[in-house]
C-alpha cells in the first residue's frame, strides 16, 4: 500500500492531516479540522455555501479522501449522517445529496459531496457537513 503522501503528490496537495491554521468556512472549520484527524478519511476541498449579493453562489460541498479498504464504511458513514425522513411516498424523497467520483487507485479514492445542493437548504447541508465529519 502506498502512503498517504505519496498519493497526494499526484496532485501536488498537502497532507491534509497537518492543517491547523488554515483558512476554512467558519460554520464547518471546527468539524473539517476533525476528519482531517482521522485515520481512514480526509478532506481537500470545501464550502459551507455561500449566497452572494450579485446573485450567485457556492452550495455545500466537501472533497473527501478515502481509504480504499474503507468504501463501504464511507457510505454507511454518510447515510448515518442524515436524519432520515421516513416517507413511503414515492419517489422516495429525502435528504438530497449529489456524489462525484474522482481519481482512484487500489489504495485511495476521490469523492465531492454535495449537500443539498438543488433545495438551496445551506443550513441543513452544514448539519449534514457537520454530523458526518464530527462522527468519524
């Protein structure tokens, strides 16, 4: 298995388990710092969403950095994250999420998740950004 470091050179990115003082969205710094802690996950990107004066803006998202051996932990971990609405409604509407896979190899994979990003709910994506980083 190749390490951590060597991964990231591929991108030329930093160990995101040495951040400590950098500039992060305020409503979910305290729980990136924490993944970033973690043995099987990480992040390299993210946003808390912003809506701009102009108009525009960035919804919810986090870039994760996953252990190979660990996929079936991270989506169990991000189901676990979101509090279930129980509808029997079809379709079966609930929280919305939106999953990009990125770059893999046998001993990494890239994933971004975005939260909520249709509904406009920033709010309920932080919580979501929150639950899931705090309970690694």
């Amino acid at each position: 298995m190749r390490t951590l470091d060597t991964f990231l050179e591929k991108f030329n990115y930093s160990d995101p388990r040495n951040l400590k003082d950098v500039k992060l969205d305020r409503l979910i710094k305290s729980s990136i710092l924490n993944i970033n802690k973690s043995d099987w996950i990480w992040t390299l990107f993210c946003c808390q969403g912003h809506k701009y004066k102009n108009g525009d803006f960035s919804v919810p998202y986090v870039v994760f950095l996953v252990d190979a051996k660990c996929k079936g932990r991270f989506f169990q971990h991000l189901h676990n994250s979101y509090n279930m609405i129980n509808n029997k409604k079809f379709p079966l509407l609930g929280p919305e999420l939106e999953i990009h896979f990125g770059y893999s190899d046998e001993d990494y994979f890239l994933v971004t998740v975005y939260f909520e990003k249709n509904s406009g709910n920033y709010k309920k994506g932080r919580e979501i950004i929150n639950n899931f980083c705090n309970n690694v």
